[in-house]
C-alpha cells in the first residue's frame, strides 16, 4: 500500500523531465531516503533548498 499520493501536477512536472534529469531527481529521492534511514538529524548540504 503507498504511503504517498502523486498528485496530477507532479505526474505532469515528472513526464516532463529530460532523461539525464530524471537519473538525477531519482538519485536525489534515493539519497534523500538513505538520509532518513540513516537516522541523520540534518539534511547534508547539497538536498538543501536554496
């Protein structure tokens, strides 16, 4: 069972992404899970919002 819902606008936003873009978005969500598993109590400098 998902723990999330993809809403329409991240779907479109998600489609419309290059290839090379989305390697890199999946490597950002898999780094940003490995964070969160990991038990880190910050973000590391590069997932931060600028």
């Amino acid at each position: 069972m998902p723990t999330y819902e993809a809403l329409p606008r991240f779907t479109t936003d998600l489609d419309r992404l290059t290839p090379a873009q989305r390697r890199r978005f999946r490597q950002a969500v898999n780094a940003f899970v490995d964070d969160l598993l990991t038990g880190r109590g910050r973000f590391r400098t590069g997932r931060r919002a600028r």
